[in-house]
C-alpha cells in the first residue's frame, strides 16, 4: 500500500509540474505574440 500511495503522488506531482509548465509556456508564447 505506501509503495502505491507513494507512486500516486509523485505521477500527482509530475502532473502539477507538467501543468504548470504548459501554463506558463502559453503565457510567453501569449505575451511574444501581442509584444513582438
């Protein structure tokens, strides 16, 4: 059980990072496209 539970929350995290990452990555691509 604590090994599963262990694996659930990193692919959790993994998932956060991934996510924030392509949040992040619209927003520059976002500002590139109104600044330039």
């Amino acid at each position: 059980m604590t090994n599963n539970h262990e694996c659930v929350v990193i692919n959790w995290i993994d998932i956060c990072n991934y996510l924030l990452a392509f949040y992040r990555f619209q927003r520059w691509t976002k500002d590139r496209f109104n600044y330039g």
